[in-house]
C-alpha cells in the first residue's frame, strides 16, 4: 500500500508542471520576445538612422544647390559700383565722384567698346580711364537699357530711379535716367539763358534759376493759336527796350516813332548764324492776329548768336507807335516754345 502511493505520487509529479518548467518556459519567451524586440529596435534603428541619413543628404544637396543657386545668382549680377578701389578689379579704380569701377588706360586700345575714349580722370588727377560718349554704347555688352553715360563723369553708371540715388545738388531726370544738376526755382546757376536751369520752364537771372514770365496780356488772351506754344522749341527768357526814336523812313509819318526792343532766347538746337535762316519766329499784335517776326529784325546786326554751341541768341526787333503814344504792348514766340509779353514804355 505504501509503495502504490509513492508510485501514485511520482507519477502526478511527473505529469504536473513544476516552478521550473516554468522558469524554462520564461525564459524561451523571454528571449524570443527580446530577440524579437531587439530586432525590430535594430532594423527602426537601422531604417531610421538610413532614412535620417536619407533625408539629411537630400536636405543638405537640396540646401547646398539653393545656396549654392542663390549666392550665384546674388553674386553674379555686379553694377559695378563701388566705394574704394579695393571693390575693383586689378585694372580698375573707384570712381571718386560716380562711385562705380571704371577700367584704367594708357591708349583707347585698351578700353571696352562701352567706354572708348581713354582719358584724365579729372583736371586734377592724371590717371587716365576708360570714358563713355552715349547711353547706347554704355549698355551694348548687356543687350539693356539699364545704364547710362553719366553728364559730369562721362563713365557708365545705373540708371537713377529716384533723387535719393543721386549726389548733393543733383535730381534724378526719371525719364532718362540721370542724375542732373538742380534747375528748379531757386537752384544755383552761372551766366545766363538755360543755363543749368529746368529747360522751357526756368531761366538763370542772378545766379539763381527763375520761372519763365507767365503771359499776362491782351495779345496772349486773344491769341488763338495756343497750340502752336510749347516748351521744347527756342525759349524767350527775357525783353529790354533798347531805344525810342522818331524814324519816318522806317516807320512813315503816321507812326514815326521807332521803338528798338531786344528779345533774349536759348535754345537746344544751335541758332543760326544769320538773321535770315532764322524761322518759326513770331509776333502777335494786341488783337490776337500772327504776322512774320523776323520783318521786325531790320538790319542783320540786330540779330547775333553767342554761347559755345550757339545756344543764346537777341533779336532786337523795330515797331512803330504814333506821335502821342507813350507805350506800346507787343509779343513773341517760337514755334512749341513760350509765349512772351512785353510793355515797352516811353
């Protein structure tokens, strides 16, 4: 009896799980779970690390070639300006007033066709560079119309856009691009006629630029031929009377004084040398009615032409006024310039 029950208790022990089955058990899904896990940690790992390395390269090439593109494109295009001849090429210098690099020269031979003419920088500094002669030939290497030839400097500079990009006393000329000295109502100016004054608008009178003399008469009011004005043609910016004197071969017995009165004018276009090549001059009588003005500039003295390109020009024209007369209200113009009165008293 008492071995059958120890048979009986090895028996349900052999076929009963024990704690160490269990701890075999464990440890195989431990493992397999690990090994599992580990796996899957290394390949996201792996597939991770790639995928960053992946997206890294792309970012990097993507970055480099913008980069890369954009600093290409940022320092590619040069308008050459500049603020010392360190900004320069090696054969170049900075500009000391246009502030852009322009080519330094011994001979023409050495200059750009943009710039043809090799001489002194300034009457001050005998370095001698590259100086331009038009707009045109400043632009054509590029195929554009972005720059221009500067008036002071004769180099090739941008075009300005606004009074901001030009020097002290200077404005920008929005329609053709340049700098330009002040001609407005109160700018400096020397000598006399246009001067640097604004042109068909202003005259130099003292050193200062002045506004043209608005017609105030009755020869402008009933004048019908406005349209005939304008400001790009001669300008008259002043009138004088010269002399009165009593002339009956010139004027008759009816109208015997002759009134001598000089017309001041700039154009331009050089004036004619001589009296008789001069046209579209003429006067309005106070009624509003036109006649030929150059009847009224008698003799050929009373004509002469000054400036270095002909640009100023008097017209010292006669008019006949009666015995008793005391004034006389007379007018002139050019055809497209200005329309102006004149009292001549006596």
């Amino acid at each position: 009896m008492r071995l059958w029950t120890l048979g009986w208790m090895i028996v349900v022990m052999v076929g009963c799980s024990t704690r160490d089955s269990d701890v075999d058990i464990d440890a195989g899904s431990n493992a397999g779970l690990d090994a599992g896990i580990d796996a899957g940690l290394d390949a996201g790992a792996d597939a991770g690390f790639d995928a960053g390395i992946d997206a890294g390269a792309d970012a990097g090439l993507d970055a480099g070639i913008d980069g890369g593109f954009d600093a290409g494109a940022d320092g590619g295009f040069d308008d050459g300006t500049c603020t010392q001849d360190a900004d320069c090429l090696a054969l170049e210098l900075c500009h000391p007033t246009a502030k852009v690099c322009v080519r330094t020269c011994t001979s023409s031979a050495d200059c750009p066709d943009t710039a043809k003419t090799c001489d002194v920088l300034s009457p001050t500094d005998s370095r001698r560079v590259c100086r331009c002669s038009t707009d045109v030939l400043c632009n054509a290497d590029q195929g554009t119309s972005d720059r221009v030839c500067s008036i002071p400097d004769a180099v090739c500079i941008p075009k300005c856009t606004a009074d901001g990009e030009c020097g002290e006393g200077l404005r920008c000329d929005t329609s053709s691009g340049h700098c330009k000295v002040r001609g407005d109502t109160g700018a400096a100016c020397t000598g006399e006629g246009q001067s640097s004054c604004d042109y068909g608008t202003h005259f130099c009178d003292s050193n200062v630029c002045m506004p043209l003399w608005q017609p105030q008469c009755l020869n402008y009011e009933n004048f019908t031929g406005k349209d005939s004005l304008g400001t790009t043609g001669p300008i008259l910016y002043d009138a004088r009377r010269v002399s009165v004197s009593t002339d009956t071969t010139l004027c008759g017995v009816a109208t015997p004084k002759l009134v001598k009165v000089a017309f001041s004018a700039y154009s331009s276009v050089p004036f004619p040398m001589t009296r008789g090549a001069v046209s579209g001059f003429f006067r309005v009588l106070v009624d509003g009615s036109l006649r030929e003005g150059t009847q009224d500039v008698v003799r050929g003295t009373d004509y002469t032409v000054s400036g270095d390109n002909r640009e100023r020009a008097e017209l010292v024209v006669s008019l006949c006024a009666a015995p008793e007369s005391t004034t006389l209200s007379t007018a002139y113009y050019f055809t497209n310039g200005n329309f102006l009165c004149f009292q001549a008293n006596f």
